[in-house]
C-alpha cells in the first residue's frame, strides 16, 4: 500500500544535494541578457522616448518599446471568466502614452549582460508629464476622481440577494455592524520570477524555461499574441522555488522576453531581481468590507448584509477579479444562512495590479465574518464556539447549495459533517478548559476561533499519460505542475498503489507542454484531485490493457488473474506468469510475441503500455471544512502580542500523503502569521511604494512562529472525485487572521478596533483606547 504512507518526498534529495535546476542555472550558447526599464511614477503620461545613447552604448544589441510592438497586438486577456466586461482594463505587454503604476515595463533592454542592459536603462530619457495618482479605492470611485482608464475607475460591480435581507435586520434579536479592511500583500517566494526563450528561426520552434503554474495555458496565450502555432512553442517548467499563486499569471515579461528572442533570433533570458518583483510581481488581498450580521432571540444566525470595495490596482491581469469573486461567493461560510446579500466592487488605482496569493479571496472573507460573528457573540453574552457550532451545516443538508456563483461555478459544499469536526476539534485544543487569564507580569491571555470552508480542486480538467517500459519502470507524464508542493511524491503514489510496483520505479515529470497534449496546471488545491485522479484512472488502464494482452498471450481466463507486485498471478499459482514489463515488451509496436507480421497488408499495431486520461473537473470542486484556534498572550502596555500555540482541524476527506498534508497546513498558517501581523505592501500619495524591500517589508522568521498543531480527519471523502480526497494547501492561511484578531479581543476583553490588518502593536493598542480607535 502507498497511498496514505507518510512517504518522504522523493524529490527533495535532489534539492539537498544542491541538484535542482532553476531558471537562473540554464544558459544556452549566443545567449543575451534583458533588463526591463519599469516606470518611475504611478501615474504619467508618456512622451518622448530617446534611445540613442543607450543604443550606442558598447554590448547593447537592441532596445524595444511599445512602438516597436505588432501592430494591432491584442492586450493580455483574463484567463477566467469574470463578472461584466473588464476589457478597458487590460493591460499591453509595454506601456505606449501612459503608465499606471510604479514598475510597469516601458522598455526592454537586450544586452550581452544584465549588467550592460541595467546601464543603458540609466541612459534613456523619457518626458513624463506626471499625473495625480489615486491610491484610495473609495476615493477612486467619488465623483471628480482621476480618471485612471477613459471608462473610469469603477472596473465591476455585482451582487447577490438571496433570501429577505431586508426581513432579517427587522425582525433581529441582535445585531452586529462593523468595517474590516485586509492590507495588500503578495506572495514572496525564494526565487523570483525568470524566463529563458529561444527561438529557431529555421524550424519555427520557441522553447521557452520558466516558471509558470499553468504551461499550457500560457503557452496558448503566447502563441494567439505570436501569430505561431500552439506545435511550435515547447514551455518547460523547471524546478521552482515557490509561487503560492503568483506565478499563474500570464506576465508582460512572458510576451516581452519570447518577443525579443524571435526578434533577435538569439536566445534571451530575463531574471527579475528583488526590487522588481516587489513592484511587478501580482499583489494581493487590498479589500475592505462592511458587514452587517444579524441573529434572533436563540442565537441562531439570520442574515448577512455585506459590501466589499477590491482595489485591482492599474490593470485587470489575467485573472480577472477572480479574488473578489471568490470573497463575495463564499463569504456565508460554514453556516445555515439563507438570508445574504452582498454588493462587490473592483477598483483600479494606481498600483501594482492585483491577482491571486494563497487561499485568494478566502483569507479575506473569513477575517471580516469570523471578526463580525465574534462582536455578535459578544453582545449576546455567549460563548463565540457555541455560536458557531450552534449554527453549522448539518451533515444531512449536504450537498449544500449557497446559491451564489464565483467565476460562474456554483458554490455548492459537497460534503461533509461539519457539526462532528467541530465538537472533536473543540476537545482536542482544550476550548472549554479553564485558564489563567493574566500573567505574573501583566500580559493578558486569550483564546480565539475560526470557522471555515475552503473550496479545492477546481476543474475544468486534467491530463496524465503513463507509459511502462520492458524493464517495468513507470512514467507518469502530467499535464500539472509543480512548485514545491509534492506533485512528484504524491502522483507516484497513486500509480505504486494502483500498478502495485515500488515507488523507486515511479518516475513523474511535469510542467512542459512538450510531453502531453493537454494539461490544466496547478491552482486551487486541485493536484491531488484533478491530476491524482488521472493518474488513477490511466493506471487503471494500465493495468486493464496488460490484463487483457496477458490473458489473450497465455489463455489464462482474466478471472483468474490478479496483480501484485508488478506482476500478474494466475490465483493458486506460485510464480508470476508475466511481469509489467514483460507485457510492455510484448506491447511494443512491431513485436511478433502478441501479432504477427502481416501477409498481404498493413495492421493496426499494439500502441504500446501506454494510457492517457484526461478527468474533467467537477465545477464545484470538493469543500474542506476546518477549525483554526489559537492561545496568545497581549501586553497591554506595549501591544505585542505572542502567539502561545496554533491549532488547525480540518476533514480532507482521504490523506493521500500525512506528512505532505502536515506540512502544506503548517507552511501554510506560518504565511498567515505573516498576513495577520507583519506584511503589508503600503503606497503613498504619489502611487510610490514605501515597502519595496525586505528592510521595510516584514516576514515570519522562525522565532515569529509559535507550536503549531495540525488534526486531520478523513470523515467525509468526498464524492466527486474517485481517491475521495479534498485538497489542503490553502487551509492553513485561511483562518489566520481571524482566529488570532478573535484570541486578541478576548485577551483585551475589547469589542472595538482589531479591524484592519496586519495587527499591528498601534492597532492592538487602538483597541483599548490608547491614542484613538483604527
């Protein structure tokens, strides 16, 4: 049995003995070096560009800007689908007459080295007439603003009303109002952001080396801007130093770059630095929400009225509003509430565009309900567990439709018992236990919770072809890819298990569209789900087409055959009639052992031990339930705050890999941390970044992180994919913020402020009075 061991990931020898290869350890003969000059200012308007000393500089060999583009080259599309028409907001690879935020390319600079590239850049001059920028989303949208875009500033605006609203903050027992606002931040993975491009003008054929989630989709995208056919671009994924969601963009660096190899026909390879990818990479979260939540007399939960403002930034990338969307659609929860409205906004201002970081749109939503149901148990006078738990979906309600759309997919909680996770985590962590409220030297003690369900395993396919040699090796070819994550471990163990061979026979590669036809990449927890799905029922076709070829060879009865370790057993016998890789011999095109030469004419040939599946995703996905709590102590003096002990509960259904899901849930509340105390992209007036290093920009280290304890039940499998697993990599940030916001009001005993985040000591402070509320 391999599925469910706790395997150690196969792939992280290699990355111990320092054998991984990034995008920055390829180079290829002739290869050039590009540099991106970004612009300076948050918003101007673009004058006159001269290249002329730059050009002449010894070691440049061309510079491009958007004069030098195709004429009539379209700009980047939204990969997801979005509410209303976001095409006056899309961003061209360079900017041409105007530039909407600081870091936005203007020019590319080819050079023999990025250090050549960076001084021309300095010789460039540019007339910019400088233009007011806007930074505040609500000042965005008020009459008179500046206009970012000719079709304003408003980019979107939707909503749901289901139920009666309106009925429920009438008839209200209680009623909690309040405004939460989550900072913009961004994903900071180890390595940034890299593309090697060359192109062969003699074939036609563009390899592209980078790093990107979504290869196929990209190199589709590439391919519509190039004029080429999808054949003629191979993109190949090599080993990644992190993403956590920012890397399944179609960038302007992913045209620029290919762009200039084909125009130079010389190979070209772009590696961002820090400072750039502060300023280029997408960031994220940057809403605000006010919530009204309302209950009646029995504590029961009877409405939500919501609205929420998403700052986009300069540009809808590619995808979409998909945040906002993601926010609005989930926003209700893991609660029986048929009462919900909500009015959502995408804004554009003058900053880095904004796309998705790890649990996008769910991180936010569950910060300001969670804060908001916290302030309505507080006003009732009970216990914020018991509120909750008095009003979670019951088991026999699901599925459960919540009626609202993300994307257009439909939010539907497939299964689940939400009510049994809940009681269990809440005995497990020790909520109902007494303790000491204040220590000896005065810091205050409290106890926070969260509630929520993360969507997983998003669709609309996946694809995965196995091929077995005659040495019965196997080969796993996917249509994912993979960041650090596991892929490589995991999907291995899905065909061990299936094919009953070893995992060290188990080879998987992924990330190159080179290698498969199809592939629908990697976002939204769905590996497991989508691409272990296929590896599962291509592995069962493995195992189907050798069972047949051995039985037709040997005239034994497929009854009467079973598989186990890598070979097929007529049941009673004691020694294998055939091997896996005997079989694939056999299969081999052209091989007599099976079909016999022609006579007269050409036969169709055995095609080999070979199967490729490609699973269409389900539209819902399948939904995580989980419990966040946390114990942290506050200095009332100070407002620090000391996080004692994390806990998380989750139901994933079936763990396919314990120690991977450990590690994805604790990797993954550690980013919280960050969110909730520490990071924040932060602007001034003038569109400039004031925290576009890692001496302003502030990141957990390992004495920022308290014991972290992960529970993990296997429940309800979920019913919509064959392994019934549920993905976790987005389950740990989720709750963050709001269970420790939630353990910080209870230490402080305070049911004002704790509103924004990061929670800064100010902020703590606010909450008691100390200089005003924030």
């Amino acid at each position: 049995m391999a599925i469910g061991k706790p395997v150690v990931r196969v792939e992280d020898e290699r990355f111990l003995r320092g054998e991984g290869r990034f995008t920055a350890d390829y180079t290829l003969p002739f290869q050039l070096e590009a540099h991106i000059l970004r612009s300076p200012y948050g918003h101007a308007r673009i004058g006159e560009i001269r290249l002329e000393d730059a050009l002449a500089l010894k070691g440049v060999h061309a510079i491009f800007t958007g004069a030098d583009l195709p004429d009539g080259l379209s700009p980047i599309q939204c990969r997801i689908p979005t509410h209303g028409d976001l095409s006056p907001y899309l961003q061209y690879p360079l900017a041409r007459d105007k530039v909407r935020y600081v870091g936005e390319p203007i020019a590319v600079i080819v050079a023999d080295s990025r250090a050549i590239a960076e001084d021309a850049a300095e010789l460039i001059e540019i007339d910019f007439d400088q233009l007011p920028a806007v930074t505040d989303p609500a000042q965005a949208i008020m009459p008179g603003a500046e206009q970012i875009h000719a079709k304003g500033n408003l980019a979107g605006r939707w909503s749901f009303d289901l139920g009666d609203v309106e009925g429920a903050l009438r008839d209200a027992a209680f009623t909690a109002t309040d405004s939460f606002s989550i900072q913009r931040h961004s994903a900071m993975p180890m390595e940034t952001r890299g593309l090697l491009a060359n192109y062969d003008a003699g074939r036609n054929l563009l390899d592209i080396y980078g790093p990107t989630k979504v290869v196929h989709t990209n190199r589709n995208m590439l391919a519509s801007m190039l004029g080429m056919g999808e054949a003629e671009i191979r993109m190949i994924e090599p080993d990644v130093g992190g993403s956590f969601g920012a890397r399944g963009e179609f960038y302007p660096e992913d045209y620029l770059i290919p762009f200039a190899s084909i125009r130079l026909k010389r190979p070209v390879r772009w590696i961002e630095d820090r400072v750039e990818h502060f300023a280029a990479i997408n960031h994220s979260r940057d809403c605000s929400f006010e919530v009204t939540v309302t209950a009646d007399k029995d504590g029961i939960l009877t409405a939500f009225d919501v609205k929420l403002v998403n700052d986009m930034g300069g540009y809808i990338r590619t995808h979409g509003d998909v945040v906002p969307s993601h926010a609005a659609a989930s926003f209700p929860g893991p609660y029986r509430i048929r009462n919900y409205r909500i009015d959502a906004m995408t804004v554009m201002t003058n900053k880095t565009p904004t796309g998705t970081y790890r649990a996008p749109g769910m991180f936010e939503a569950n910060f300001a309900r969670e804060r908001a149901i916290d302030r309505l148990a507080a006003q009732m006078g009970l216990d914020p567990a018991e509120l909750r738990r008095r009003n979670l979906i019951p088991a026999d309600q699901m599925p459960w439709h919540v009626g609202t759309e993300s994307v257009k997919r439909p939010t539907i909680f497939d299964s689940g018992n939400f009510p049994l996770i809940m009681d269990r985590a809440l005995e497990a962590f020790g909520w109902d236990a007494p303790y000491e409220r204040e220590t000896v030297d005065g810091w205050k003690r409290g106890r926070g919770i969260c509630a929520l369900v993360e969507p997983s395993g998003l669709g609309p396919f996946e694809g995965v072809r196995i091929e077995v040699d005659q040495h019965g090796r196997v080969t796993i070819f996917s249509g994912s890819s993979n960041q650090g994550q596991g892929h490589e471990t995991i999907l291995a163990q899905i065909a061990a298990e299936v094919l009953t061979v070893p995992m060290d026979k188990v080879r998987v590669r992924h990330g190159d569209t080179g290698i498969i036809t199809f592939g629908g990449g990697t976002y939204a927890s769905r590996t497991a789900i989508m691409g272990g799905s296929a590896v599962h029922s291509a592995s069962v076709g493995v195992r189907d087409k050798a069972l047949e070829a051995v039985a037709r060879k040997f005239g034994v009865a497929v009854e009467e055959l079973e598989l186990r370790e890598g070979a097929f057993w007529q049941r009673g016998a004691n020694q294998p009639v055939a091997t896996l890789g005997t079989i694939a011999r056999m299969m081999m095109p052209g091989n007599q052992e099976i079909l016999t030469s022609p006579s007269a004419g050409n036969i169709p040939d055995n095609d080999g031990l070979v199967v490729t599946s490609y699973v269409r995703g389900v539209v819902a996905g399948a939904a995580v339930f989980a419990v966040h709590m946390a114990d942290v102590l506050v200095d009332p003096e100070t407002g620090e705050t000391k996080v004692e002990r994390y806990f998380v509960a989750c139901d994933v259904g079936r763990q396919l890999n314990p120690l991977i899901v450990e590690g994805q849930i604790v990797g993954g509340v550690v980013q919280g941390l960050g969110g909730t105390f520490l990071e924040e992209l932060a602007y001034n007036e003038e569109g400039q970044l004031t925290t576009g290093t890692f001496a302003d920009y502030l990141m957990p280290n390992v004495f920022d992180v308290p014991p972290i304890t992960s529970i993990v039940y296997e429940e309800s499998p979920a019913l919509t994919n064959v392994l019934g697993v549920k993905g976790v990599g987005e389950v740990g940030p989720s709750g963050v913020g709001a269970a420790i916001g939630n353990a910080i009001a209870d230490a402080l005993g305070t049911t004002v402020g704790l509103n924004k985040l990061p929670l800064t000591p100010e902020r703590v402070l606010h909450s008691i009075g100390f200089g005003g509320q924030e």
